[in-house]
C-alpha cells in the first residue's frame, strides 16, 4: 500500500495546505525584511563567499526551520542590495512591491505559457498585454510578441527572423529546414559601435560569425552616424555581400544614446534590411510624456526589444519582443502532438509556444500588468522621469566637483565620468579601476565602470527614483574621497 505524508508539501484546498503555504510566505518575507543589508553590499570576495556555503546540498534528511532561516539569512545578507542609494553600477533595477506580490501569485498558480491547456487566462492576459505594448509602440494592427527572458534573447529572436525571412527573399530557402544556405557567409549585420555585445552574440549563435557584425562609428553623442551607416552598407555590397538587418539602440547601455531612428529607418528599408530596434533600456521612454519625443520613428521596427527588469522596475526576467508583422513568427513554429497540434489552429486554441524560443515558460507578464494597474500612467510616468531627472542631477553634482570629469552629456540616466588625479605622473586608467574596486570591496558603493574611447571610466546607472538629490551628492562626494585616498597611497594604485 502506497503511503505518505507529502500532501503538506503541495498547496491544495485544504485549509491545513493553504494556512502552511501563508505561513511560509510570511516566514521568507520576514527574512528577507530582517536581514537586508544596510550598505550596497558587504563587501566579500568569491573566495570569503563560498566559505559560507556548506558542501551538503542534499542532506539525508530535512534540515531545521532554524537552519534553513540561516541560510536564507546568509543568501540576503550577503547580497547585493538593488534598493541601496549607492548601488548604481547596473541597468539593475530596484523592483517594485506590487511585482513582489504578482511573483508570489505566478509561482503559485505555476501556469506554463507553451499551451493553452497548461494557462489558459494567463495566455489571454500575456496575448492583451502584447498587442496593448504594440499599440503603444505605435506597430500596426498585424503586429504581435511575447514575453522573454531578457533583452538578449529579444535581439536574438529578431536576429534570428531577420535572417530566417532574408534567406526566404533572396534565395527561396527555408533556414528552419535546410540549415544555412551556403550564400549565408555574405549576410551582414549593421550596429553602433557602442550596441549591445548580444548583437555579437547572436551573430555567432545564428552561425553567421562575429565577422558578419559591421560596426558603425557613433557621432560625440554615442549615436550611429547615418552617414557613416550609409556608406558602410555601399562598402558591404561593393564587396558582394548581403545587408541583411540594422540594429539600432534606442538606449545605448553606457550613454542612454538613441540612435537616430528614423534616418536609419530610411535607410534599412531601401537596402532590403530587417529593422531591429533594441529598446531594452529606453523602451521605458513610450511612458513618458516629457522624453517620448526621443523615440521618435521606432514604430518604423521590424521588431523591438523592450525590458520590463530595467526602467519598468520588474524583478528578473521580464521583457517583451514585439514583431511588426506576426507572420514572420512562422519561420520558428513548429507543430508537435502532445502541445500543439495542428488541429488547435483551425480551433484557434491559442498555444504561445508557436511564437516563443522556450518551451515551459513563466507568466510574467502577470508582474507587468499588476504593476501598471498599481502604478497608473501617471505615476508610471513621473517614475521614469525622476529616474532621468536625478542623473541630470549627478550630472550637476559631477561638473561642480574639481576631481572628476563629464565624460560625455546624459541621454537617460547613466552618468559616465572620470576621478582625475592630481598627479600628473600617476596612471589614471589603474586609479579609476582601483578606485571602482575599492568602492566594492570596502561595501561603500556599486558604481559601474566600462571603458570609452580607451579610457577608463565610472559610471552611475541611476535605476532608482526613490534616491534623493542628498543621497545623491554624498554618493558623489564619497567617491571622491576614497579616490584622493587611493592617490595619496604610495606606490602604484592597487
Ligand atoms: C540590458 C540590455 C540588453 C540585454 O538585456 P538582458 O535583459 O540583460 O538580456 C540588450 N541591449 C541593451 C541596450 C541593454 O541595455
């Protein structure tokens, strides 16, 4: 006889079931309130981290309530703390408590968008949401999506249509069937030379290469230079090679930098090229009355990334890829009996997996559509723009401030800058990496640092509109003591 107690470890109708599925939900939440961190981040190493974690995952039996609140303990305390006034290194985003509260629902209900059958009003919800996202992006009524893991699985899923549908047009070839054709060495892909490595990235697992990326120089303002596009797609084809999609930025992740959409627009389409248009940062700016401006031109995309985890505020993963034109979801559907057969499209039983990379996938688009009903337009809004408002604000605080210098003007919310020392003999690339590192290793602040025009450099990523103007200042004012103190050390920087 089959016996067991396990009933307890599912939420069921029993009202025993569902008052230990409250009671654990409260018990995680007190954990993480008692034991966030204080300061951006303790500080430790790799190395000091892992001798906090035991070797024993699998004990023979249960461990202790007590025992597993210590290492959650651990696990937060030890973390990174993404509401912290000085963490600013990333697009890296605070989330919002009513994204907090539609995680707990969407892991309980465990609904999996591949099939109607396993979400069905989570599918309806996730279909409404997508094609409201279209509308607002200003895509046509034959345009569609669906959520994804992030802004690099977005661009890939764009790079990957863009080469399925060129393969189509030029040479009547189906690239889901016969692979590559043997043309496919002479497609090109056109970005910024300061877009997202994840073009690369596709690039490479779509099997055209890295050398198929065609980097195009930006103007002062990190922005694609049209011109420079122009005569880099006469030069591809004067070689006999084949354009066969742009990536424009609409928020680059260093500068905020917008391409110029519309001229690049007029130039993808003319040249038969695919039109990506990777918002994953500065999708946010659709909600925004003040800055909307900036995105002028975006409903010309042939596709469009946009990230609900960076300036919407949503825990990770959430983010959208919308297609102008849904019939090109065609070239990655594939039918299979247990999940979509054939016949639920003549029913027209909705199975998401058709339009999706993934198989099981998470309901997050439940996080979206709570958060803006919670938030409001209005609110959403002034969200977005406090977030912009403070980096103009560091942006003050940084020209005012003799030891550091502007790097380039903000376009969104990163700050990007150099500590300048006053030797002149010291190197001030090493000063700028030690100063950063410090900053961490000591749990005094995670700003960010990436390199521009070969120089080494800080950067704010301003994620939290909640940080005041004060806050602000002091972070500021911190990073300028530790770097005269890193000056002031003999020897060179370390
Ligand atoms: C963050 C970002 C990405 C990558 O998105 P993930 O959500 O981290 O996968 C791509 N492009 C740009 C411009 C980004 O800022």
């Amino acid at each position: 006889m089959f016996e067991s107690n396990f009933e307890s470890e599912f939420l069921t109708p029993a009202e025993e079931s569902k008052n230990r599925y409250r009671r654990l939900i409260e018990q995680a939440a007190q954990i993480v309130c008692a034991s966030l961190p204080d300061g951006p981040y303790c500080g430790k190493s790799a190395a000091a981290l892992r001798n906090l974690i035991g070797a024993n995952f699998l004990p023979d039996a249960g461990c202790s309530v007590e025992d597993i609140s210590a290492a959650l303990r651990t696990v937060v305390s030890n973390s990174i703390a993404v509401s912290h006034p000085n963490t600013a290194a990333h697009l890296h985003c605070p989330p919002m408590l009513a994204a907090l509260a539609a995680e707990v629902v969407i892991s309980a209900l465990n609904q999996s968008m591949d099939s109607f059958d396993q979400a069905p009003i989570a599918t309806v919800v996730e279909q409404q949401l997508i094609r409201w996202l279209c509308s607002e992006a200003g895509l046509p009524s034959t345009a569609d999506g669906t959520f994804t893991t992030g802004g690099s699985q977005s661009n890939y899923m764009g790079l990957l249509l863009a080469r399925d549908m060129f393969c189509r047009k030029q040479w009547n070839w189906s690239a889901q069937k016969s692979g590559l054709p043997p043309e496919a060495r002479r497609l090109r892909i056109f970005c910024s030379d300061v877009a997202h490595f994840t073009v690369d990235k596709s690039a490479s697992q779509l099997g055209l290469g890295t050398d198929a990326v065609v980097r195009v120089p930006t103007d002062d303002q990190f922005r694609m230079n049209p011109m420079a596009l122009r005569d880099s797609i006469e030069a591809v084809r004067a070689k006999g090679l084949l354009p066969m999609a742009i990536v424009a930025t609409a928020g680059t992740t260093d500068f905020g930098s917008v391409d110029p959409l519309p001229e690049l627009a007029s130039l993808a389409h003319p040249a038969g090229a695919w039109l990506h248009v990777d918002a994953a940062y500065g999708g946010a700016l659709l909600f925004s009355a003040r800055h909307r401006g900036k995105l002028q031109g975006i409903d010309a995309a042939d596709s469009l990334s946009i990230d609900f985890h960076k300036l919407f505020w949503q825990p990770i993963p959430c983010s959208a890829f919308l297609l102008r034109n849904a019939a090109h979801f065609a070239s990655i559907k594939l039918h299979t009996d247990y999940l979509n057969p054939e016949l639920h499209d003549d029913e027209g039983i909705p199975n998401l997996v058709t339009t999706s990379l993934l198989t099981s996938r998470r309901f997050d688009a439940l996080k979206v559509w709570i958060s803006f009903q919670t938030l409001g337009r209005t609110k959403l809004a002034a969200m977005i723009d406090r977030t912009i408002e403070l980096a103009a604000h560091a942006v003050r605080v940084v020209r005012e401030t003799p030891r550091l210098e502007l790097v380039c003007e903000p376009q969104l919310s990163t700050v990007v800058f150099r500590y300048v020392p006053s030797g002149v003999d010291l190197d001030s690339d090493q000063l700028n990496a030690t100063l950063r590192q410090r900053l961490f290793d000591r749990g005094l602040a995670v700003v960010g640092h990436t390199r521009v025009r070969s120089r080494q450099c800080l950067k704010f990523t301003c994620m939290n509109p909640a940080v005041t103007e004060n806050q602000m200042e002091r972070l500021v004012r911190l990073i300028v003591e530790q770097g005269m103190e890193v000056e002031s050390e003999p020897g060179p920087p370390t």
